[in-house]
C-alpha cells in the first residue's frame, strides 16, 4: 500500500468528524511503522520461502548475495502454509460460498493484472486497493451504483463526496471517499467534460492539503480483485478536488457496455448535471 492509499484512509477515516489535530504529523509516523512492516513481512516471506519451497529461497538467496551458487532448477507453485493464509503476506478472503483459501503463488499477494490505463486516467489495480468491507458495512442502500462500481455513501449527505473548502488564493483543500468495484471487473469512471475544470481526481496528496485545479487526471480505471482475494467487492479510497459543485456528473464505462451517466449530489443522491 502506498504513502497516497494511507494518507487516503487516514484523512477520511471518520465518517462524519473533521480531521484530528496532528494528522499530518500521524500520517507520517504511521507511513514509518509501514515501512518496518514490509521490512518484517519480506522477511517472513524468506522464511515461509525456505521450508514450503527450497529452490524458490534458494534461488533468492543466490540473486541476494550475488553469483557463486548453482543454477536452481524450476520452482513449482504451492498453496500458501494454513499458518500464513490469514497474515499481510496472503490474506485470502474467506466467507459465504468460499470453504477455504484458494491456492495461492510462493510468493502471497494482491494477483497481478495486465490492464492498463484508459487515456486521460489513472490506473487503480488490485495491487493498489486500500479499503476494507468492514469501512462499508451496509453500504448497497447508501450507495449510488452504475454498473459494477458503488459510490459508497454517495446516497446520503456527508462529508464524502462533497465540495472542497476554500483556502484562499484560488486553493482548495481536497476530498476523499471509497469507491467500491465489483470483484473481477474493469471499469472507468471520468469526469464530464463540462466539469473537468471544477472536479479533477488526486494523484497524491501534499503536505499543506492545498490544491489548485486541475491538479490530476479526468477519471479512474479500476480494476478489481478477484472475489477469492478479497470478497464480493474491492474498495478503492480516492481524493478529489471539487471547486464547489452541487452536482458532480460522472461516466462509467465498462468493455462491451454502453456508458453509465451519473451525476453525484453534494447533497445526497442522484443529480442532473
């Protein structure tokens, strides 16, 4: 998970308080224990390497400390041990219609895909979800859906999806809110045309929460993981810059369908616009 996705759950963690003091200072401090888990966790990794599959470790040893081994020969797939299924290394979703973890490569993760951006969007994958079903319970009847894409808590008036507040300057500061997709689906959302110079989507956020439009891409392509990964659906946590829109028109466009027109109310709901 990168700096942006934790920055994106730590900025939009509660669903109806304003930011704590200190959060920046917060985000940075938990951005660090981050990284010493990833640390910890590729260790992990070794080690799970060195007793479910010998050629595997050893051929990461070998790229490790450099030529003066042998060739290994192929290394086969295995299922990820019961004791690691559970951990950040494999966190295969397990409930209704799923009697245990699927198998999974040696080396446990978000599965890769091949999709690419659609022009004039970012790219949101499986790799880069940072959200959880537990943040959305109950979210269907407070949603607003177009096609396999849920704008979660679009349906009532909060926080979420609404517009920036001035800084001055002609600067706003940014929004966030998840998006959830539903599992194994590629879909793009975009802004409309005609709204693009007032709602653009975040790249990344700043240390001063201080934009000033445009400052990212017209839309989105999310692609979701599979429902064996992580459940029915994958939750993405954008940012967004809304330069005081009551209706926020979007398209959703998915292969072989035709686009979806939904326009998101800062009040709540559906708009025209």
């Amino acid at each position: 998970m990168t700096d942006f996705e934790r920055r994106l759950r730590a900025a939009m963690s509660g669903a109806a308080s304003l930011p704590p003091a200190g959060l920046m200072a917060g985000i940075r401090r938990r951005h660090r224990r981050h990284l010493i888990r990833v640390v910890a966790g590729f260790a992990a990794v070794v080690a799970v390497l060195a007793l479910a599959a010998p050629p595997a470790a050893h051929a990461l040893r070998s790229a490790l400390t450099g030529p003066g081994h042998s060739a290994p020969g192929p290394a086969s797939g295995s299922s990820c041990p019961a004791k690691f299924s559970a951990s950040v290394a494999c966190a295969h979703y397990v409930g209704p219609g799923v009697a245990s973890p699927p198998p999974c490569p040696v080396f446990c993760g978000p599965p890769g895909s091949a999709a690419k951006a659609a022009p004039g969007t970012m790219l949101r994958g499986c790799q880069s979800e940072n959200g959880g079903q537990q943040e959305i319970l109950g979210y269907r009847s407070r949603s607003v859906r177009a096609g396999p894409v849920w704008f979660v808590w679009a349906r009532t008036r909060s926080k979420h999806w609404g517009p920036g507040a001035p800084q001055g300057n002609g600067q706003l500061s940014a929004g966030a809110a998840p998006v959830a997709i539903q599992a194994g689906a590629t879909a793009v959302v975009r802004v409309a045309p005609a709204a693009r110079s007032r709602f653009q989507f975040l790249r990344t956020f700043n240390s001063t929460d201080r934009y000033r439009p445009p400052a990212g891409p017209d839309g989105i392509t999310f692609t979701a993981c599979p429902a064996s990964y992580l459940g029915p659906v994958t939750v993405f946590w954008v940012g967004y810059l809304d330069d005081g829109l009551s209706c926020v028109p979007l398209e959703v466009s998915v292969a072989g369908r035709r686009p979806v027109r939904v326009g998101l109310s800062a009040r709540g709901g559906t708009c025209t616009g």
